[in-house]
C-alpha cells in the first residue's frame, strides 16, 4: 500500500547521518542566508508587477503574504528542529503521512524553487540591463534581453516574440550561480553573506531617499483594481498580487532545507527561519512604502481602456507608448528607475549594481534549496541515486546541481519574471499547506517526541496557514493554476515508472537507530563524524 510507506522519524535521522552533508552552519550564516533569499525577489523584482495588479494596495498584499507566511514559518519551525535534515516538506510529509503525498510535495518544491530561481534571473537581467545601459549608452536588442510574451489558447500556450526572443543575460547569471554552488556550501554561504551586506545597504539607502519626498496622493486611489481584481481578471487585485509575491518570502524554506548543513540545528533552524522573516517583512513595508510616495503606483490599462495583467500582450503594448514609458509599473528596474525620477541619478545608478551584486544570493539560495530536495529524494531511492552523488574535492551534489542549473537557465530564457513567479507559487503553496496539516498530524502522532520548537497556538496557527496557503492558490491566475495539476500529473507518472518500484521503505531498506545499535531512538543524531570504527553511534 503506497499510502502505508511512512518513513519514521528515527530512520529519517538513520539515514541522514549514514549519508550526510557537512554542518558548517551557524545561526548568523543560516539567517543572512534566509535574508538572502527573501529580501530581492519581491523588492527589487517584482515591485512593478505587484503595483501593476494592486496599484498603491500592494502595500496590503505584502502584509497578506507575510502573515501567510509567518504562520507557515511557525509550523516549519516545529518540523525542521524536530527533523534537521535535508528535504523541507518532502522529508516531513514523508514521515508523516506518507510515501506517495512525500513524493508529490518533493515534486511541486523542485517546480518551486527551479522556477523562482528562472524568475530572479530575468529580474536580474532586467537590472543589469539598465545599469548597461544607464552608465554606457549600450543596450543589447530587447531580442536578446528577453523572453517571448506567453499567452494561452484554451490549453496551448503560444509564444508571441515581437517583444524578445531569448534572455542572454539570465542565462549567464543562472550558469554562473550554478558553478558556484558546486564548489561548496561554505564558500557559498560567505559570498552571500557579503551580497546580503550590499543588499540591505542599498535598501537602506532607497528608504532614506524616498520617504523625504513621500506625496500622500501618489496613495489615491488605493486599489485601483480592488481586492479581487475585476470580473473575468484572474490574479489581479490586492490579493491577486498577494499570491504573486508570496514566493518572495520562500526564502525561509530555503533555509529549512539547510538543516542537515546547520550546526546545532535545534537551535539555529528557528532563528534562521523566524528572524529573517521578521527582518525582510520590515524592509518590503518600507521600501513599498518609497516607492509609491515618490513616483505613484498606479496600474496601466491596455488600448481598449480594459485591465491588463503583467506580462501579457496587452501590458507590454501600453507601455511601448511613450505615455507609459516611464511609469514604475513598466519598469524593468523598478527601485533603480524611481531613484533616477526623483534626481537621485547617480545612486540610483548605484542601487542599480547593488542589485546586480545582491540579486545572485537570492537565485543561489532558490537553486541551493531545489538541489537538496532532489538530494535526499535520490538518497531515499524516489530518484536514480546517482543523483545523491558527493563530488570528492568539494563535498557537494554536484551532478544534481548542474542538472538543476540547466533548466532554470531553459526556465530564465524563455518566460518574463511575472508568469515565473506565478509558477513558482504554485507548487510553493501546495508544500506549505502539506507542511501545516504534517505539524497536527505529528501532535496527535506522536505528542511525546521531543521538540526543541514548538508551535504557539498550534491548534489555530496551523489551520490559519492552511487555509491561507488555500486562499492564495485560488487567487492566482487561471493558467498559474493549471501548471500544478498538470506537473504533479507528469510526477506521478514518473513515480510509478520508477520511484514506486526502486523506493527503499518500498523495498524494505529502511534504517533505524534500534536496528543500527540496538538503543532506543534518539530525536537527534549526533554530528557527522561522531562514530566508532564498526559505523555506530558513540
């Protein structure tokens, strides 16, 4: 039965242990890691499709998808510093409840973090180009800057490229990111503690700037488009922005997924996961906040006067016109674009590298979470466990990392960072809600298990991000819906083809403490290296 392969808890941590990463985290790298993460994405790349779809009531959607989220990082907290090991939601829903559920979660977190990865490399690109062209006069032809424009027919998407062909610049940084991720976590975690310096300094800077010139009425109207969008506008409105910049704050489940990398994990996993949450919702507050009192925010119609959602046929013609052109919302380099309307050329300029030096640490972050779930699924057999191999110099996934870089390079190169984002969500919402049922399922489970962090309020906590998680999938639009059906389809057949018959619990090679050196279950093993010469626990 598919539904009674649980893997337990204690055999997780077995396994974990008998093929582990190396901890060399601590908890200031495990939350600038999550800083990393979360601040960039939603600020520095989407702000001008937030206001696009919310106008000025962005401000809202960033509470809505932090308070969503703040309830999912709760649940996580619990989890990660019961479990601290690789795999997220996989590795909990696999104990839980079960193989064939694990399999699906594991499935929509690589749809997740591969596509927001793509997503922060066009926005990147979009940076880069400005910068380029801002500071030299040269500017690549937009048919090498940028991908076609996707529209759906029924259920046939087509590809209109009199707006670009192809993103070269995505594809470089993507590559780039991914060769850096093979030469090592530690050496990772450093530069990206140095790009989070950049980056919250150029914030810093752009929140001092704009707020002196804040005009009030740049705020009216408020939400242009509602909280739902017009009729017939699926993923607009306030909350229809929520759900698209949701996934700047996945950065907190990146950095779960570093548990097994993370010393002292009971300790440093929630304050990774809780401290830079709370820090970056502060800096999109506030930078939003600058952004709309300086210049406005208000949303462009398309030629027939109707609401046109970013990244459509529609958006792009109105702001080919010269009316539009310098609006915030068609800006491809939205915080850079507002400091040079308020006279601030040379910082913006400036913000503008920061971007391009800070945005990689985000892109590395979403590849460096996808590359541990493919890990540990592979180390449970789900996968060809060649997949799971550790290059011998630098002691990372090599194989599945460069695999990984490829197809969020295919992903960067083709899509414009909007219809990415609403991808990516996706399958990130459908891991968080798995994460918010796996945390009562484990309290009525197994209500004696230690758990260095606990849930407040779990019994109203939990719901809360269910049902948020719910909400906001239903808020996307129409053909952002249809891809996690469509990919969880595509990953059960792969699942019955080859994960089903080559899976260790299905095969029966499930290891346990109890079976390794006759103890009883220990809720933690011990750091890597902490084994007498025959391979058990000292």
């Amino acid at each position: 039965m598919i539904f009674g392969r649980i893997k337990p808890l204690d055999a997780i941590l077995a396994t974990a242990e008998k093929k582990s990463l190396v901890r060399t985290l601590g908890p200031v790298q495990l939350t600038l890691l999550g800083v990393g993460a979360i601040i960039g994405t939603g600020i520095f790349v989407l702000t001008a499709a937030a206001a696009q779809k919310a106008g000025p009531g962005m401000m809202w959607s960033f509470v809505i998808a932090g308070a969503v989220c703040a309830f999912a990082a709760l649940c996580y907290s619990e989890i990660a510093s019961m479990v601290p090991v690789s795999g997220s939601a996989y590795t909990y829903t696999y104990a839980v409840v079960g193989e064939l559920l694990a399999w699906m979660v594991g499935w929509a977190l690589i749809l997740e973090y591969a596509v927001a990865a793509s997503a922060v490399s066009v926005g990147w690109s979009g940076y880069f180009m400005g910068l380029l062209k801002s500071i030299t006069g040269l500017e690549l032809p937009q048919a090498l800057s940028a991908g076609p424009v996707w529209t759906m027919n029924g259920l046939v998407p087509h590809a209109d490229i009199t707006h670009g062909l192809i993103n070269i610049p995505a594809i470089v940084i993507a590559l780039a990111v991914t060769a850096l991720l093979v030469i090592g976590t530690t050496e990772s975690a450093r530069v990206n503690a140095v790009l989070v310096a950049i980056k919250v300094t150029a914030l810093t800077a752009f929140i001092l700037l704009t707020l002196p010139v804040l005009d009030t009425g740049n705020f009216s109207p408020f939400a242009p488009n509602g909280w739902f969008g017009p009729e017939g506008a699926s993923g607009m409105g306030i909350v229809g922005a929520a759900a698209s910049i949701f996934f700047a704050y996945v950065g907190f489940d990146a950095v779960s997924t570093a548990a097994e990398e993370t010393k002292n994990p009971q300790r440093n996993v929630p304050i990774g996961l809780i401290g830079s949450l709370a820090l970056c919702t502060v800096f999109y507050l506030l930078v939003a906040g600058g952004a709309i009192g300086a210049i406005g925010a208000q949303p462009v119609l398309g030629p027939d006067g109707s609401v046109v959602a970013p990244g459509s046929q529609g958006f792009a013609a109105a702001c080919a016109t010269a009316a539009h052109a310098q609006d915030l919302v068609c800006s491809n380099e939205a915080l850079a674009h507002v400091l040079r309307e308020i006279n601030w050329t040379v910082v913006g300029n400036a913000l503008g590298l920061a971007a391009n030096l800070a945005l990689p640490s985000v892109i590395l972050m979403m590849m460096f979470g996808q590359t541990r779930i493919f890990f540990v699924m592979a180390r449970d057999g789900l996968l060809p466990e060649k997949l799971a191999s550790i290059h011998p110099r630098f002691k990372t996934p090599h194989v599945v990392t460069m695999v990984t870089g490829v197809f969020v390079a295919i992903g960067a190169a083709l899509l414009p960072v909007g219809q990415l984002a609403d991808i990516s969500n996706s399958g990130t919402l459908f891991a968080f809600f798995m994460v918010s049922i796996a945390v009562l399922v484990l309290r009525v489970k197994e209500p004696g298990r230690a758990r260095p962090f606990r849930t407040p309020l779990v019994w109203v906590i939990a719901p809360m991000a269910a049902f948020g998680c719910v909400f906001l999938f239903f808020n996307l639009p129409f053909d952002a819906q249809l891809v996690l059906p469509i990919w969880g389809g595509i990953g059960l057949v792969l699942y019955f083809i080859y994960g089903y018959r080559k899976s260790h619990v299905g095969r029966g090679l499930v290891e346990t403490h109890e079976q390794d050196a006759g103890i009883p279950p220990q809720p933690v093993p011990p750091m890597p290296g902490a084994h007498t010469p025959g391979g058990r626990d000292a």
